[in-house]
C-alpha cells in the first residue's frame, strides 16, 4: 500500500516538473510499446502501398463511391465520337472502307425524299437522310416510327449542333444521335387511330443564310397513295414554323375563276422545290394533278415563308431559279486496298508504341508509388528516431535534475540541435548550389566546344 501512494505520488510530481512545457510522447508508455506501435504503422503503409499496387489492375468489383461516380448522368452533348469504321472480322483479311464526299443536297431541286430501310417494319424506327446546314454549324434529320397495331406511320425532325474544331467531313462523320436536342422541331400527328396511314416530313433545304428550312409532310395512306402535301418553314431565329397551306388555297382559287376547274373534285398535289434563288424569302412550290398517266402542270408558284402570299410565276418549269444551300454525305466509292493495307501497318506501328509508352508509363508509376513508400517510411523512421532520443534525453535530464532547471536545460540541449541541423540544411543547400555552378560551367565549356 505504502509503495502504491508512493509511485502515485511520484507521477504527480513528474506532471507538476513538466506540465505542458515538453511534450512526452506515448506518455509514460515505456520504448518497448513504443516500438510496437511504430512497427504497426509501418505495417499499415506498406499495406496501402501494395493495395494502390493491386487497384491499377481493376479487379471487376467496386466500392458504392466508385459506383456513384461513375454512374453518375454525363452531359451527353459534350460526349467524344468517333468516325465509325467498318472493323475487319476475325476471318476475313479485308473488308473494303468507303469513301465519302459532300455534294448538294437538294439537286436536282425538289429531288429529296425518305427512303425506308428493309428493316424498317422489324426495327419500327429509322433515322433518315440529314441535311447539312449551308454554314456546316447544324445538322437536321428526320426520324420515321412505325406502329404495328394499326400499320401507320408518324415522323419528328430534330436538330445536331455539329462541331467546330474539325474540317466539314469530320464535322459530318462524326454527327450523333447522343448530341441532337431532346426535342424535335418539326412533327406529325402521333394518332394512330386510322389504318395504314402515313405522315413523314422531309427537309427539302435550307435558305441561303441557312436560318429557315423547307420541308414537306406528306400525308396519305399505303393502299390508296399521298392524300395531300403541305410546304413548311421553320425559322430557326424565331423557333417558330410556318404551314404554308395559303398555297394550296390560291392554286384553287386560280384554277376555279380562270379555268373554271373544280380542284376539290380532283385529285392533286403541290411539290415544294427549294428557295427562290431571286428572292431568299420565297419558296417555290410546283402544283401538278394526278391523270393516272403522266401529271398536269398547274403551274409553278411562290409563297413568303409565312405564307402570307403566293403568286402564279409561270407553266414552264425551265424558266425559274431555285437556289441549292443545304448539304449531304453520299459514298463516292472505297479505298483502295493498298492504301488500306499502309494504314493498318501504320496503325499496327502506332500502337505497338503506345503500348511501349504506356508499359513505360506503367513502370514510371509503379517507381513513383515506391518512391513515395520509401520516403514515407525514411520519414517515419526519422520521426520515431527524434521522439525516441528526445525521449531519451528527457528521461536522462529528470533524473539528473528536477523541477525549472530541467525545463531549462532540456530547451537548451534542443536549441543547440536545432542550430546544428540548420547548419548541416545550409551546408547541403550550399554543396548543391556548389554542385549545379559546375554543371553549369561544364555545358558552357561544350557549348562553346561544339561551336568552335
């Protein structure tokens, strides 16, 4: 009992002597304990070493943050796309690569049309010919939906911002879905209620400027034909189109008082064709009526793209003017097979380098992860070392001295070491100083050497 309240006795004069002053590491933990825990921390980098090792091969499993992360939702107009290639199969030792060219897409004028696929009927959506604005900043294109329950048709246009930093061809090639906006600018009746009916709209072009496009919505039924064909205009400044139904009107009209023909016992149409090459702001828009043989003219006419007028121009198709603005990417042809050849080798070469870089790159970060272990673990180690003598130290002054001077010459034994290790600092510092002047010196000595 009495050696008890001795060493309790003992530790609170220790406490009073040192108070906060001289921090004690481990508290009155012995070396032994010490060490213990100092051999744990390096267990524990070493492990944190190995694993950053092992998580540079992906392993297939993931922690929830990695998960979050990388589902997290991308902004899908900002997404890289590449120029799609036809990839050679396994067993085949060529497959030819077409070659593209960009040539006018209205031509001849009022020429454009949707062309369904084979697979139309099975895949019930296709993505038609895109017209490519005149100043190669915008694509449009008409997307066609089939509905099997009733067998009829309905159809949205959209819009591509194409991309800037790349020549025309790339800026087409590399086109995507992912990039069109969410939604259309043109569209249909969805309804679907009458059978094997048809309701597609085509662009037809664009004005000069390229800020209204023409197109055309066809309406009409797969037994019994196209019921009627309506121009339209969407003005891109605006975001507003424009049914030009005001045309079919005035054709009627002209027909009934100067003819005295009755077009709505009739069966006819109108064929938008483009923009007036004269006037920018007028389409031009071809009436014919169906004979079941060959088609009767009724007559070439113009609207404003509001379709606040139309005007009869003439009866002969050869004497008006339409302008040719928008663009498409037709295949001219394929690559010859010696210049496909080239370019595999070349591309084989090229990623035999990279591979060769990216092993290099590999071992470069696999030397900077030990590198940093290493100085992790020499720093460590300094640390413990300094903790360890400093405790030494502490232990050698308490028991030679006690209360105030052994504060005092604790701080003294610490300021003459700390001035020796600033002096060592400065003597390195000036030994690398020395060190670089005669690297310097040296390549001077060369330079002038090889200019000489």
């Amino acid at each position: 009992m009495i050696y008890a309240l001795i060493g309790i006795a003992a530790a609170f004069c220790a406490c009073i002597q040192w108070g906060d002053e001289i921090p004690m590491p481990h508290g009155d933990v012995n070396k032994k304990e010490a060490k213990y825990e100092f051999k744990v921390a390096k267990q524990e980098e070493k492990e944190k070493y190995k694993r950053k090792k092992l998580e540079k091969t992906p392993s297939g499993y993931m922690t929830v943050e990695e998960y979050n992360i990388l589902s997290a939702p991308k902004d899908r107009m900002t997404m890289e796309v590449e120029i799609p290639k036809h990839v050679t199969p396994a067993d085949m030792v060529y497959v030819p690569q077409p070659s593209y060219k960009i040539v006018r897409y209205n031509n001849p004028p009022g020429s454009p049309e949707i062309r369904l696929s084979k697979t139309f009927y099975q895949k019930r959506q296709q993505n038609a010919q895109g017209i490519v604005a005149p100043d190669f900043t915008k694509l449009v294109y008409p997307s066609v939906y089939y509905y099997p329950n009733s067998g009829s048709t309905a159809c949205d246009v959209f819009v591509i911002n194409l991309e800037e930093a790349k020549s025309n061809m790339d800026k087409i090639l590399t086109a995507n879905v992912v990039h069109r906006f969410s939604e259309p600018i043109l569209s249909t009746d969805k309804t679907n209620d009458n059978y094997f009916t048809f309701r597609t709209i085509t662009p037809v072009d664009f004005s000069v400027d390229g800020s209204k496009l023409l197109a055309k919505e066809k309406i009409g039924n797969t037994k019994d034909g196209i019921w009627k064909t309506t121009p339209i205009v969407y003005d891109f400044t605006t975001g507003v189109s424009y049914n030009l139904i005001e045309v079919r009107d005035a054709i009627i009209y002209y027909w009934k008082e100067n003819k005295n023909l009755d077009l709505d016992d009739k069966r006819w149409d109108v064929y938008p064709i483009g923009f007036d090459e004269n006037n920018p702001d007028w389409v031009i828009v071809n009436a014919y009526a169906y004979t079941g043989d060959t088609p009767i003219n009724l007559g070439i006419w113009t609207v404003s793209y509001k379709g606040e007028q139309s005007r009869l121009v003439t009866f002969k198709n050869s004497e008006v003017q339409v302008s040719m603005n928008g663009y498409k990417l037709i295949q001219e042809g394929v690559v010859s097979p010696m210049i496909t050849e080239k370019e595999e080798k070349q591309l084989k070469r090229i990623e035999k380098e990279q591979a060769k870089i990216k092993k290099q790159e590999t071992k470069a970060e696999d030397k900077a992860l030990e590198d940093a272990y290493k100085a992790k673990i020499k720093e460590m180690e300094a640390e413990f070392k300094e903790m360890q003598d400093d405790y030494n130290l502490r232990q050698r002054i308490n028991g030679s001295t006690s209360g105030n001077d052994s504060v005092q010459k604790y701080n003294e034994i610490k300021a003459k070491q700390e001035e020796a290790r600033q002096k060592a600092l400065e003597k390195q510092k000036a030994k690398e100083l020395k060190e670089l002047e005669r690297q310097r010196l040296k390549e001077e000595r060369q330079n002038k050497i090889i200019s000489s």
